[in-house]
C-alpha cells in the first residue's frame, strides 16, 4: 500500500475520490468520543511505510481539531512515512493581523498548530489577503487548489450575459479571474466593515451594464451580510436579482435563507463544506493536488 486514506470529518465521496486518484486505500479509523467528552483514535489499518492521507472538513473549527490532531500524531507514530492533510476549507485565515492590540493572530497561531502534525497540506482557495502566500504560513508543503475554474464553468453553464461583482477588494482575486475565465465583465465593490455582523457596501458606477445578470462572487460567505448588502445595492440600481456564488459557503446564523430573502435569485458554493448550496464539484482538482503533492 502506498497511500492510506483516513477520514476524519470529510465527505465520504471526496475521500474515496482521494483513494482512487492516489491508487491508496480507505482505511478503518475509529473515532469517537470517551463518557467525559475526550476523543478515542484508532487507526486499525496497518501505516507502515504508507503515505497518510487526512481528509477533514474544517469548517465550525474548534470541534474538529482534537480529534485531527491525535490522528495525525498517531499516523506518525504508527510508522506513515509522510501525513498529508486534505482540508477543502481552511479556517482561521482571515484573522490574518493583530487589528487590536492585544489580539491574537489566528492565521500563524493555526498554522503553527497544524504544521506541527502534518508534512503537508492541501487546500482550496484559502483567504489570504495580508499574508499573500500559504507556504508564508505553512513550513510544511503547501498546495492550493483554485476553484475559479469550476466556478467559472459552473456560471457559463447557468447564467446568461453575467456580470461579475465582488463585494470588496479582497475579493478581486477570486472575481477578476472567474470574470476572465467566463469571458465577462467585472466590478469591485467596496466594504467598510462595522462589526462582525455589520457591513457597508458601495458599488462603482456600473450602469453601463444593468442588462447583464450580476453574479457575486466572493471566496466565503459566512453571515452572509457582504452578499445581502450587495444584492440590496444592485437591486436598488434596478439590476435583475443577483446571483451568489462562492468557494466556501458557511453558513452561520441562517445565512441562505437570509441571503434568498434579501433577494438573491440563487445561491450555490463548491462543495468544500457540506452544505445543500454545496452544487459546485471540487473533489477532482482536489484529488489532482493530491496526486501532485504525492509524487
Ligand atoms: C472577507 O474578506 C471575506 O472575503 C468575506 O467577504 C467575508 O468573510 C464574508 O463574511 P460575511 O458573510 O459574514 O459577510
């Protein structure tokens, strides 16, 4: 066996995708939890000598790492040659600054904490913005997976005369390159930022383009409140209802209903965190970095 595959908080059908994609194995990993709350690891399938690949959902964090963490650890002990994590969403990015004094800077903390258990990762569009490349983060070997092709492939195939918006500068990474993949304009939006539920949005003169469909595109949508502000404006301009689309979609506090409520014609992320929105495939490109990373 060359590859072992461990599931730990991941989509069944992206691990088994990583399984036949790294010629690997899933393999048996028994998780659960002990009477007082502490987490049970066993990894009943033989690592000697085998590549171990960790397929984790990231997303509402805080849960999931204990559990990550010992089976990382005991893959390592168990005799893996290397332990590579595959994680679709990586969380703790966008706290990238000590923006008050005294904060802590989540970014480096969780980097520092992963990159102590794994020898590599593999991720898809995680937000970097002040820090601008993952392997700044990461000492262990990085590979980012890009979505704007899906998502681009995905509006081409839904959307007729698109006009891409992103919300606020930091996402003109995501939309420029999606609105150039599709072969459609795009605009950047900007926000001011009042509070964890509190954004202001205001849009560039795009009047020139009110026939097209406007499509949001943004890396993550969390309380949904960049989006929601942003189909406001574009309705109040008389544009068609807008569509939304995102890498990672999570989803906090009722967030899809409230972004459809606001007026969003549709609503659709990639599948990097489950979710009914999740339409837009990844596990390939991931399973293709996997392989890359492997070799
Ligand atoms: C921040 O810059 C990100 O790119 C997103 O715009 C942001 O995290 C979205 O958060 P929310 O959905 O809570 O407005």
């Amino acid at each position: 066996m060359s590859a072992a595959i461990l599931n730990v908080h991941g989509d069944a059908a992206l691990a088994a995708h990583i399984a036949h994609a790294s010629d690997g194995i899933l393999s048996e990993l028994e998780l659960r939890n002990f009477p007082d709350g502490e987490t049970y690891v066993r990894i009943a399938t033989p690592l000697t000598d085998a590549d171990a690949i960790l397929v984790s959902a990231l997303d509402r964090p805080n849960e999931k790492m204990m559990p990550l963490w010992l089976t990382a650890l005991a893959a390592k002990e168990l005799g893996a040659r290397r332990v590579l994590l595959v994680a679709p969403y990586l969380p703790y990015m966008r706290q990238d600054a000590r923006f008050h004094a005294g904060e802590a800077v989540s970014a480096r903390a969780f980097a520092r904490l992963i990159g102590a258990a794994v020898d590599g990762l593999v991720t898809v569009d995680p937000h970097l913005h002040r820090i601008a490349r993952l392997d700044e983060l990461f000492p262990a070997a990085s590979r980012v997976v890009h979505a704007a092709p899906a998502l681009a492939h995905w509006v081409q195939a839904h959307v007729p005369h698109p006009l891409f918006i992103g919300p606020d500068s930091e996402s003109e990474q995501w939309t420029a390159q999606v609105a150039e993949l599709a072969q459609a304009p795009f605009a950047i939006a900007s926000k001011r930022r009042l509070g964890d539920r509190r954004v202001e949005v205001s849009l560039p003169d795009i009047g020139c383009w009110r026939e097209r469909t406007p499509v949001i595109v943004d890396d993550m949508i969390s309380t949904a409140h960049t989006m929601i502000e942003t189909v406001k404006i574009l309705l109040a301009r008389g544009f068609a209802a807008p569509w939304c689309v995102a890498v990672h979609g999570l989803f906090v506090e009722g967030a899809y209903e409230a972004l459809l409520a606001a007026g969003a014609a549709r609503v659709v992320t990639c599948n990097t965190v489950a979710h009914p929105a999740a339409r837009i495939d990844v596990a390939a490109a991931i399973a293709a970095g996997v392989r890359g990373w492997l070799r």
